[in-house]
C-alpha cells in the first residue's frame, strides 16, 4: 500500500526534513504460533511494518519454543510465502524488498505434543534387530523401531500407530495407561490430542505345543489353522479357544473326524494356561470316518437328521460305529407346494430309526413318498368360503388328499359382503355342479367358481310404514346383478299422502329408475293426511253381525289416521263439540264428542237422524278435512265390555244392584238383578237431550222391546231404560233366573227387532 507522508525533522529528531517518499505497510505472521525474527528482533506475534519502498529486510523463521508442559511450537523445516502465493527462496531466512505489491510474508508453524514411550520398565532392551534376547519386546512408532524408553515430538492432531513385537518367550498383553489403556492387540492407533505416555505390557510366555493323533493333521487356536507339531506361546493364566478341522482328509485320501482332546473336554472349548510360565502340550484325537449321504425320491424333499431338519446338504462325515437318529415325515410339501406321504426307507426300518456307521466306504440312504393329488379351488371375484367335507375352506382353497379320496365340495349360493352388497352363485369353470364330488388322483386341478357380484335396492318411507313399492323387475330379496336397470313405484297408503324422493333418486314423480352399479337406497318423503277408514263408523260399544249400521242417539266410534293432534277427552256433561281443534259433522250437525285421538274419535250421533246413508266429516283447524259414508239403522245394538278382562275374553260390563262391576272376583248370583250398558237399541219413548246426561230421576223408556239371549235360552228385562248419569247409553236389567246355568261364564247377546249385538261374557256364582 502506498502512502504519501510528510515527517517534520523536528518531529523526528533527526535534525533535517526528509522530502516526500513513498512508503510501503507489509505484515508479518508465523501461523499458528511460530517464533520469527524481522531485522533481528524477535516475534510471537503477527506484526505490521511501515518500510520506504524498495529497502530491504531479513526474514528469518525461529527454532522451536515451549507453549506448555508437553506442548510445543515448532516452524523447523517450512519457508516463506507471500502474499501472491509465492514461495520465497532460501528456506527459514530470506532476504524481502518492500513493494506496493506484496503486503504481506507468512509461514506456518506446527503445533507439537510429546509421545513419551516407556519401554522393558527394568528390563533388559531389545534391539530391533534382534530376534530374541533377554529383553521383553519393542515397539514401532509410525514406522520407526523404539527399543529404549524415549520422547517423541509429533504433530498435534496428527494419528499415531504404534505396533508391539514381543521377544521370543514373552507375549504382549496390552496398553497402558489412555489413550490406548486395555487394548489387547499389539497394533492400535490414535489421534494426538494432547502429550500422553504409552507403555507395552509384555509378560512372560507359556510354550504351548499342539499335536494330532494320528500325527500331520489339522488343528485350530484362536482361529488359525495349524498343522501337527506347531509351537505358539500364550500368556500365563490367559483363554485361547481351540477346535478341531472336522472333517479332514490325510495325505493317502482317508477321511477323519475329531473323536477327543488330550485334555478332555468339548470338539471347541476355551483353554485356560496355567499362571506360571512353562511348557505343555495339546493334542487332538481323530478317528476314521465314512461319509454318509441321505435323498429322497422324489428329490427335493426334507429330512430330519440328528433332530435337524435344515442342514444345507445332507450328506455327512460321521465316525465310524457312531449311531444318528434319521427321520423321515410323514407328510411334507414340495418347493411348489405339492403334498407327499413317507412310504419307505431303503434301509430297513420306520419313518424315524438309529442309523450306525458301519464302514469308511461312501453310503447312499434314501427316503421313498407317494404324492397327493391336489385340488386348487379358487373363486371369481373376491374369495369365497367353500365347503370342503362340511368344513369351511376359505378360497384359494387347496385339498390334498390320497389317490381315490372323494371329497364332497360345495359352493355357496350367496356370500354376503356387506349389508347391501353379495355375490350370487353363477358356475364352474368346468360347467359342474353347486355341490359336487371331487376323486383324488395324482394331478394337480384346479377349479374356479365364478359369481355375480349384485346389489340391493332398498326403499323406505318416511313416516315409515306409510306406503308400498313395487319393483321392476321384481326380486324375492331386493338383491339384483351389478348394473340393472329398475324401475321403483311408490303407492301412499290411506293417511298418507307422496311429496318426493331423498336418496339415490329425487324428484315428485311416483315413478323412478336406478341402476345397481352401486348399492340403491331410496326414501319416499310422506306427509300424513286424516283419514277415516272404509267402513270406518261403528257401535262404539261392539260390532255386531251383519252389515255395519249405526242407530240415532247412540255412541259411535270413527276410526282412521291423522284424524287430531293428539288424545283429548271432554267433559262428560255436556258433551263437547270440539276438542284439540277437531270437530265432527253429520250433514249439518255437530257431533257432541266423548273424546279424540289421532286413530279414534268416540261421539253420540244425533237421536233425530232417520234411517239411510250418511256422511261424516272430521275437520281440524290445521288439516284437510276427512269424510267416509256410513249407515243409519233404527235399531244397531251393542253391549259394552270391560277393560278389564282377563285372557282377553270379552265380560259384559254389567252391575250388581249396589252399582259395582260384575266380575270374576265377583259374579252375579241367582235371583240377582243384574244391569247391562249398552248403546244402539233405538229411540226412547219420551224425549232426550242431545249430549247431555241423564239426570238422576229422569226416566226414559225404549220405544222397543229388547230380548237377551244366551244360546237358546230368552230371557225379557224387567226394564230397558236411558241409563243415568250417562249420554248415549240404556241400562238392561234383568233377573238370574233358573234358566241360566251357575258357577259358569254365559253367552249373552241382546236382540232388537231382529238386529243382534255382539256377544259377551256374564260370570255367574
């Protein structure tokens, strides 16, 4: 960098005033932290130096210097570089020219750890290029051989390999103490970090001597394979794992197999030396063998030799005069899945047997099976469970079973998916039958059984229950083949009346058509309209035989749907002519109601209505009205039955003379006035009032004469009269006379210029 400076001499005590010159700013660094010296003044640092241009300046890199304990900083060896990537010539000293063109000189420095090695700790040395001696071993460090204990300085961070040669009669055991502390192996490595000490244990070692029998065969120690004869050395009190070569073959081709150590013990065991150094000697014991090779017909098959059923081959070395367990399934599959039964072996003996090696000479043993003939059942679309013998056999369905087996296979008519979804029995791939027998042979077959997947069409009301459908083609269960067409009608029944479809169809049309590509599910949209049923005007006591009629003045029941909101009974004197906003009209008449309900109403029609057709009319005040026709008769009797009835028989309501309620806890007895109640038998003598009870006192008489029956049995009342306290009603009273049976339930009926009442049940004592 250039720079123009003006100095006063006065300023620079020099005594005269230097002219204007151009000076240069270089900067000067040993990295990391080298020691350098500049015109023989010396650094640690990074410096910045203000020189004329063009003088000259000598750079001179220093001699290692100590940071810490262990730890040094060393530039020993490097040069100098500029600022342009240059390398300066001459090594740790040059000589620079200050130039506008290099602002800066560097060199690197090293930062080092010290390796302190402690090696023999009393112990005479070993030179490396001894191969034994007095001494315990040596150590290379990176490559160079250390015999002595001694101090190494390395690069920090750098790996530093160490690898320990024991001397013939001693074994390295491991290193001491970190960074390699407890390793074992005589090579390890590590990164420097840090100054550290290292040390190798060597102890004494124990001769060992491995041998065969017979001699020049094979042996293993600690994996290695060795031969007869062989010498290791193993540390005192240290485990080694030996093993035998099993199966081997001598020079002259005859096969050995391990029999026993010299020592006893397992084919592969761990052998422990003894604490104090010596000599021993191992040897492993062979015997002759045969090889022994076991096959099945057909091949491929499995074979359970010594209780082990995946050895990868199965032909065997074993000693001769050794006994093995062999076995042979009883059943078993091949690699494509085909089922085979144990026949034979080509030995004497069952399917499980000992087998003793008798010979050196190669053996062949073989297993025979029968194959299975094989029916494969599949199914189309989807899986199916198919039966098989009556059991359940899910598809794809395979049955193996010996050659002339019939087996009996049966496929379902439907098999439902979902609620709403099944598949329907369509065929065989070969045209036979639902239920049929398969025979066994040899081959393999297979079967498909194909179906039709199908969906339902279903269609509900809402009100439920409030219509009919009728379908398009027609279908036992709902259920028809994917993607038909059908046609959906709904018919409202009484009361109710169609607005339209929700669903998987809309519209207003009674009339819609679908397609079961999918499931159907339709809801018809009802709003209820009052209604009163054909026929729908009766005696509200009980009907009577014959044509339905109703007589003026008595009660009557209207019955239908929708006919109120609700159930609401009236006052019983006077009667109401609406309740919950319903009244009933006869012509031009209202009707006094009893009382009201959305299936009933119970009112007294009007006692001045001549006999013949009429029409009754239901009107609320927030529904269409509801109107039926109905029969006006003089005389249409009825009898009132309790509520109360045991089993459902229909008694009589009929009173003692006290007012109570005849029953079977209480009947009536001989010479006992007894009243019925019952409404329909025709006009009284005197006039009455419409809707309102009979006062107590007032009595009015039956224009006509009434009969009681009890099978042919006649009996008059003593009376026939408007019954008090009630609207409506007459009160029968009559004796028990003997011509009633006692301890009984009679029949009685009550008979009016020839129309008859309904029938009912009078306890008697």
């Amino acid at each position: 960098m250039k720079r123009l400076v003006f100095f006063a001499a006065a300023q620079l005590g020099l005594g005269t005033l230097w002219a204007q010159q151009q000076m240069v700013s270089t900067r000067v660094v040993s990295e990391p932290c080298g020691l350098f010296y500049v015109d023989g003044t010396q650094y640690l640092h990074a410096a910045v130096f203000l020189w004329p241009e063009n003088s000259t300046h000598v750079l001179r890199i220093g001699p290692s210097y100590p940071i810490a304990d262990g730890i040094q900083c060393t530039a020993t060896g490097t040069a100098w570089t500029d600022s342009n990537n240059n390398t300066l010539s001459g090594g740790g000293t040059v000589v620079i020219s200050a130039t506008p063109a290099v602002t800066s000189y560097q060199t690197q420095a090293t930062i080092e750890y010290l390796l302190t090695l402690i090696v023999g700790q009393g112990q005479m040395p070993l030179s490396c290029d001894q191969q034994q001696g007095p001494a315990a071993g040596s150590v290379w460090v990176n490559g160079a051989c250390y015999s002595l204990s001694t101090q190494i300085w390395l690069a920090a961070n750098s790996t530093v390999l160490l690898q320990a040669y024991p001397a013939l009669g001693w074994v390295f055991v491991q290193w001491q103490p970190a960074p390699l502390g407890g390793l074992t192996t005589p090579v390890g490595s590590f990164v420097l970090q840090c100054p550290v000490t290292v040390t190798p244990r060597f102890d004494p070692a124990t001769q060992v001597n491995l041998l065969t029998s017979p001699d020049a065969l094979k042996l293993l120690a600690d994996g290695a394979v060795l031969v007869s004869g062989a010498t290791v050395y193993w540390a005192t009190n240290s485990s080694h794992t030996i093993s035998s070569v099993s199966p081997q073959m001598d020079q002259l081709g005859q096969v050995w197999v391990w029999d026993s150590w010299s020592q006893g013990g397992s084919e592969t065991q761990v052998y422990r030396t003894s604490p104090y150094p010596g000599s021993i000697t191992l040897t492993a014991n062979y015997a002759l063998a045969g090889r022994v090779s076991f096959g099945t017909s057909p091949a491929g098959l499995k074979l359970a030799i010594d209780g082990r059923d995946n050895w990868p081959s199965y032909t065997f070395v074993w000693r001769v005069g050794s006994t093995h367990t062999i076995a042979a399934p009883l059943q078993q599959a091949d690699a494509q899945g085909r089922q085979y039964t144990f026949d034979s072996w080509s030995t004497p003996g069952g399917a499980e047997q000992q087998y003793t090696v008798t010979s050196t000479d190669q053996v062949g043993v073989v297993a025979f099976y029968d194959i299975l003939g094989r029916l494969t059942v599949t199914s189309t679309p989807g899986n199916v469970n198919v039966l098989v013998d009556g059991a359940a056999c899910k598809t794809p369905c395979v049955i193996d079973r010996k050659p002339g087996t019939q087996v009996k296979v049966t496929a379902p008519a439907t098999v439902p998916l979902t609620g709403a979804t099944r598949l329907d029995y369509q065929s065989w791939s070969d045209g036979g039958p639902r239920e049929r027998t398969w025979t066994a042979g040899t081959d393999a077959t297979t079967l498909t059984v194909n179906y039709q997947s199908s969906n339902l069409v279903q269609a509900v009301s809402d009100p439920a229950g409030g219509a009919t459908f009728s379908f398009d083609p027609a279908s036992t269960d709902g259920f028809y083949p994917v993607n038909t067409d059908v046609t959906v009608t709904v018919t409202a029944l009484l009361g109710y009346k169609f607005k339209w479809w929700e669903g998987d169809a809309s519209g207003t049309s009674k009339t819609v058509h679908v397609n079961t590509s999918a499931p159907v599910f339709l809801t018809a949209l009802l709003d209820r309209v009052p209604y009163v049923m054909p026929m729908g005007v009766d005696n509200a006591a009980g009907e009577g035989p014959g044509p339905v009629a109703v007589a003026p003045g008595s009660l009557i029941s209207v019955y239908g749907g929708g006919l109120a909101p609700g159930f609401e009974q009236g006052p019983d004197s006077p009667l109401a002519q609406t309740l919950a906003g319903v009244t009933v009209q006869v012509g031009d008449q209202v009707l006094p109601l009893l009382f009201v309900s959305p299936s009933q109403i119970n009112a007294q029609l009007p006692s001045g209505l001549a006999e013949g057709q009429y029409r009754v009319l239901v009107r609320g005040a927030s529904q269409p009205d509801a109107s039926t026709m109905f029969t006006v008769r003089r005389n249409a009797p009825g009898l009132f039955t309790s509520a109360i009835s045991p089993d459902s028989k229909q008694y009589a309501v009929a009173l003692h003379a006290d007012g109570t309620l005849v029953t079977t806890d209480s009947p009536a007895a001989q010479g006992e006035t007894v009243t019925l109640l019952g409404t329909g038998l025709g006009p009284y003598r005197e006039a009455a009032f419409d809707g309102f009870a009979i006062p107590a006192g007032m009595v009015l008489h039956l224009a006509d004469a009434v009969q009681i029956q009890s099978g042919d049995k006649v009996i008059t009342p003593s009376e026939t009269v408007a019954a008090a306290g009630y609207v409506g009603i007459t009160a029968i009273r009559f004796v028990i006379g003997d011509a009633l049976p006692a301890a009984t339930e009679v029949e009685l009926k009550v008979v009016v210029n020839g129309y008859a009442s309904n029938m009912v049940l009078l306890p008697l004592k």
